[in-house]
C-alpha cells in the first residue's frame, strides 16, 4: 500500500527519485579491447559525465547529458611502450530502474572518437548495461558505485575503418536533487 501524505497523495520518499528532477555527476575506469582491421589491442581509461535526469515513479528514471571519456591503448603490433590516446565524447540516453537498494541501466549513446594523433572524428553508437549499489540519501544527494559494460561501433570514417570497443569497470555517480 502507498504511503499518503495528509492530502491524500503518495510521498515522493528520500530513498528515490520519484518525481524529481536530478543532476547526476558520474565517473569510472574500465578495462579496453579495441577491435580493428583484425587486430585486437587493449588497454584502460576513464570518463566523467554530468547527466539530467527525471524521477517518474519510484521505480524508473530517465537521464541524458554529455560525457567525456579517454583511454591509453597499446599500438597493434609494436612494442609495449607504444600507446594510442583515444577520447571519447558521448551524448547517453539512460534509463534507470531501482530496486530497493540496487538499480540496474540500459544505455544507449551516439558517440564520436578522436586519438591524439588523429584528430578527424569518427561517428559510431552505444549499447551498455550497469549493475550499482545505492547507499543512504545525504544532504540530497543520493550516492551509489557499481560495474559497467559496454559495447561500441565506430563507423568507417575519420581516416579509420570500422572499429569495435568492449569496455568493463567501475562507475560511481553522486545524483543531486536540487529541491
């Protein structure tokens, strides 16, 4: 049975995002495989996001923002001080389920790649997943840390042929309802 508030209408509650608006800083590492033109490389990176997001039960949530990501990769066939500094821009759509202390993302995000030494863009799109445990509210800020993984495709284009990304690591987020 809901929880009423004396009007008679359901209480928002501490513990969730229902109907709020959120403004969610995340970040994380992962671990990288590059697949392109038959060789597979690897290496690790990072990225940060500040996502916008909108509590519609107490259930799901929907959040989109920018996100900036980078990764050092070893070169394909060199020696192993040889890497590739890629960056990652992003734009992710995610959709977030709770529930009780876990919540669980499905993501989707156009996003572009550029390496140091190669600036042209290259377009491709995002599919990922997230698993996170969420710790108490505090001071309206609603804390949690899990895993990720993720798979992109990158168009032919850029001075690149196709490429395949498979990442996996940690992400934390700090969700701040403003109100």
């Amino acid at each position: 049975m809901p929880v009423l508030d004396p009007s008679g209408s359901r209480l928002s509650g501490l513990q969730s995002d229902r109907k709020r608006f959120t403004l969610s800083v995340e970040s994380g590492g992962d671990v990288e495989f590059r697949v392109a033109r038959h060789h597979l490389t690897f290496g690790a990176g990072g990225l940060g996001r500040v996502l916008g997001g909108w509590g519609f039960d107490g259930k799901y949530s929907l959040l989109f923002g920018p996100e900036l990501g980078g990764s050092a990769l070893l070169r394909p066939n060199s020696n192993a001080s040889e890497f590739v500094i890629n960056y990652f821009p992003a734009l992710p759509l995610v959709l977030r389920t709770r529930h009780l202390t876990w919540h669980y993302d499905i993501e989707v995000a156009p996003v572009a790649l550029f390496e140091a030494d190669n600036t042209r863009l290259s377009y491709g799109a995002r599919l990922a997943g997230a698993f996170s445990f969420t710790a108490l509210r505090r001071r309206n800020v609603l804390p949690w840390a899990g895993l990720d993984l993720s798979y992109e495709y990158y168009f032919d284009g850029g001075g690149r042929g196709p490429i395949h990304f498979f990442r996996g690591g940690l992400r934390i987020g700090l969700p701040w309802d403003p109100s």
